[in-house]
C-alpha cells in the first residue's frame, strides 16, 4: 500500500451513498483475476474521482465520480 493509496473501507460512505446498502462486507469477484474478496479489502485511489482496483492484479474494479448537481446528487458509477 503507497501513501496515495486507501482500502475500500476509507470510501464506505461513498459507496453507501452509491449503492445504498453497507458494501464494504460485500464479496466481489475481479473480472480479471478471478480472485474473490471483500469491497472493504480493494485498493482505493482518489484523484478527479474515485477508483477501485483489485489488491492482487490491479485491474480496475469501479470507477467513481461525485456530482455536486442538486438536480442528480447520486455519484455516478462506471
Ligand atoms: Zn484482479
């Protein structure tokens, strides 16, 4: 883990904000790599927006961008 990096648990509000239930215990699969763990566990980069990507390949997992729209407050995922 490098300083710019965080785990998924560091974004629980923003994924709860996204997705609406409590994510960080939920198990995803890498598309990628196969492998299978918790949301709390990917690596977490934040810039623009906010990206997850899987702590054993790097693959991109999610891609996060909060809009400050009142009109569409939801953060969009990709
Ligand atoms: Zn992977």
């Amino acid at each position: 883990m490098d300083a710019l990096m965080l785990d998924g648990n560091a974004v629980a509000g923003l994924l709860q904000e996204a997705f609406a239930v409590e994510m960080t215990t939920a198990v995803g699969t890498c598309a990628s790599f196969g492998a299978a763990g918790p949301v709390g566990a990917v690596h977490v980069y934040r810039g623009a927006g906010t990206v997850l990507r899987c702590p054993h390949c790097d693959n991109t997992l999610a891609k996060i961008v909060k809009n400050d729209s009142p009109e569409s407050p939801e953060p969009l995922v990709a």
